[in-house]
C-alpha cells in the first residue's frame, strides 16, 4: 500500500493521518446536519468535536500501548508516534464518552441525547479513518488463502511484507460504513433518547468481535487467556449496551403507558 502520501525535504504527509482527518471532518459534517433535526447548533457541535478528537487520540492510544506495553516501555518516544498507527477504537469510545459526559453536564444536556447525536458521525469517520490503517498497514490480518487476501509490498509498510493476509482494514472499514447507515435508519425512529448510542455501540463491540478473530497483529492478551485486550473491552461494552437498551426501552413504555 502507501503508507507515505508524499514528502517535501524531511516533512512527510502520512496517508494513515490524512484519512483519520478526513473522517473526521466528515463525521463532523454529518453530526452538524444531525444536530440541525435535534435542535443543537453547529457551533456547539464543533466546540465537541475539538474535544472529542482529543479524547479520542488520547484514549485509543493509551489503550494501544497498555496492550503492547512491553514494546513502548523499552522506546517511550515512540508512544508519540500516532502518525504510524496504534490507535485502539474501544479506548477511544472510553475517552470520549467521559469527555461528553463532562461536556454535557457543563452545559446541561442529556448525555444519551449528546450520545444519540454523535455516534453516527462516529461510525462515518472510522469506515474512512480504517482506510488509513490499510495504507498504513497496520491493523494487518492473519495469513490466509482466501481470494480477497492482501499481500504487502512497501518497505514502509507496518504489515508483513509478501504474505497474503486477511484484509481486516477493510473489514474494519465496511463495518463502519454499515454501522452508519443503520444508525441513520434508527435515528428516524428513534422513540426514546439513547436508543442510537446504544444500537451503536452494540454493532460496534459486535462487529469487533467478529474481526478480532482474524486479526494477525499483536494484540495484548488478558490475564494470560486467549482473549485480547480488545475483544475484553468490546465484549464489556456489548454486554452493558444491551442491559442498557433493554432498560430505556422498559422505561420508555413505561413513560408511555403512564403518559
């Protein structure tokens, strides 16, 4: 693939950040015209988004190195180095749900109606910031032999090279896309606040799992079991999101029945 967009003297566009920042800005996008039908500004949507880039660097890459933290332990200046890849998508969901429950508290807003405005931009940007990761070649799949395996060439590149692998970006990606437009569909019925935070998060840890299981990078394992670190934490929030679910839509009815 290509890991390196371009270069002018020892300054280096990586396409693994170009395509996080395109998503980005298109999540952000998206999540404007959301809040336009939630009747939140655009102004206060960017004042999140700025914190919630953060959060979500901050928070992916710290999960990240704990799970390789033997490797950063012995080369700490490469903890910086996100240009290269590294970024846990759970720990960014950590991050970031934390930063928009402050947020909300400080300005007096739902957080479930905060959650039900985000995610789908969310979704958007990981089905276009996992691009990166493929020209990056980090996030790499096991060796396969199946016909849409990968193979890796570039010197650069952060995958094996010449070894056919599960293209687990793009399953990543696909995911993502998918995920977006679900969530789009279960914002027009929506029937209670926090149905599409939650739908989200349970297709995410969901699709997570699936993945995980061709996944051929290092991933940290749990307590010396044959669990990662990443499927941990997906498998958490799965579970917790259908509690969730279940109890705001009990609520819901409850509300209705009453009301």
């Amino acid at each position: 693939m290509f890991p390196d967009l371009f270069s002018i003297g020892p300054f280096t566009i990586h396409t693994y950040g170009m395509f996080v920042a395109l998503g980005f800005f298109a999540g952000l996008g998206a999540t404007i015209k959301i809040g336009k039908s939630m009747g939140i500004g655009h102004q206060q949507v960017l004042d999140m988004g700025f914190l919630i880039i953060l959060a979500a660097i901050i928070g992916s890459r710290m999960l990240y190195i704990l799970m390789n933290i033997s490797y950063y332990v012995q080369r700490p200046i490469e903890i910086l180095w996100i240009w290269e890849g590294g970024l846990v998508f759970s720990g960014g969901i950590i991050a970031v749900a934390l930063v928009v429950a402050w947020y909300g508290k400080r300005h007096d807003l739902s957080f479930l109606k905060l959650g039900d405005l985000l995610v789908p931009g969310a979704a958007l940007g990981q089905g276009i910031g996992r691009i990166g990761c493929l020209m990056a070649g980090c996030c790499y799949g096991k060796p396969t032999h199946v016909k849409w395996g990968i193979i890796f060439t570039h010197p650069n590149s952060l995958a094996p090279n010449n070894i056919c692998l599960h293209p687990t970006q793009l399953y990543s990606s696909i995911s993502g896309f998918l995920i977006f437009l679900i969530l789009l569909f279960v914002h027009s019925k929506k029937k209670f606040e926090g149905q599409v935070l939650m739908w989200f998060l349970i297709c995410h840890s969901t699709a997570r799992l699936a993945i995980e299981r061709f996944r051929g990078d290092h991933r940290g394992m749990v307590l010396n079991s044959n669990m990662t670190m990443t499927q941990f934490v997906a498998t958490l929030i799965l579970v917790v999101s259908v509690i969730v679910l279940l109890v705001l839509k009990s609520r819901n009815r409850r509300k209705s029945q009453t009301g």
